[in-house]
C-alpha cells in the first residue's frame, strides 16, 4: 500500500470505529435514563479500537513496515 492508501484505510477504520462507539453511548445514554446499569461501562470502548486496529502503536507500525 502507498502511503495516501494507508491514510485512506486508517481514516474508514476510524470512521467505522466511531460509529460503532457512537452507538454504543447512544445505548449508555438510554440506559441511563432509564435508571438501569451502563451496557458499555467503559473497557468495551478500547475493545472497538482494537477491533478496528486503530491503536496508536498499530498506526505507527502500518506506517513503518507493519
């Protein structure tokens, strides 16, 4: 991949990553006004990034040879 082709892929993993995660605090938000328990308290947040391999150390390593 040429470099404008890895920027191309990192920026849709992020777009994806960010709906995803937008999603998921629509859903905390519903629960919470609802008086019930966070569905994402928090760690599932950075399961996303990963899922989407958009990690600071994955990034770099696309960047140098990963």
């Amino acid at each position: 991949m040429t470099d404008e082709q890895k920027a191309a892929y990192i920026h849709a993993q992020a777009v994806c990553t960010q709906l995803e995660m937008e999603g998921m605090l629509a859903t905390n938000r519903m629960r919470e006004m609802l008086g019930q328990a966070l569905a994402y308290p928090g760690e599932e947040f950075m399961a996303v990034m990963e899922k989407y391999v958009i990690c600071h150390n994955d990034v770099i390593g696309l960047f140098h040879g990963g």
